[in-house]
C-alpha cells in the first residue's frame, strides 16, 4: 500500500475520534446543565417558560466557544 495514503488514513481516523470526543464532552455538559435547571425548577427557583429558552443560549455559547 501507498505509505501517503495510510498516512492520511490515519490522520482522518485520528480527527474523527477527537470530533467524536468532543461531541461526548459536550453531551454530558448539556445533561449535567439539564439535570442543575430541572433541579432549579423543582425547587421553584425557576419559572417554566424560561427554562428552554435559556438553557438553549448558554449550550448555544458553550459549545461554539469549543469551536
């Protein structure tokens, strides 16, 4: 096999596992962050309407600051 072509094999392998592990990263972000607001919201410190639209901003910022 052409040593190039390996090579570049290896470096899309490479990227997509680092694209992968950032997607990981930022689900468990997004779960822990819906787990603190449900929190929030049964202890009535927030309003229901709020919830989605807020909690979809700051996952917003978050994840194209990784970007």
């Amino acid at each position: 096999m052409d040593p190039k072509l390996i090579s570049e094999t290896m470096a899309l392998v490479e990227s997509l596992r680092d694209d992968n592990e950032k997607l990981a990263s930022d689900l468990a972000h997004v779960q822990n962050a819906y787990a603190i607001v449900f929190q929030m919201f049964k202890a009535g410190h927030v309003a229901a309407e709020n919830l989605e639209r807020s909690e979809e901003r700051r996952v917003g910022k978050e994840c194209r600051s990784r970007w």
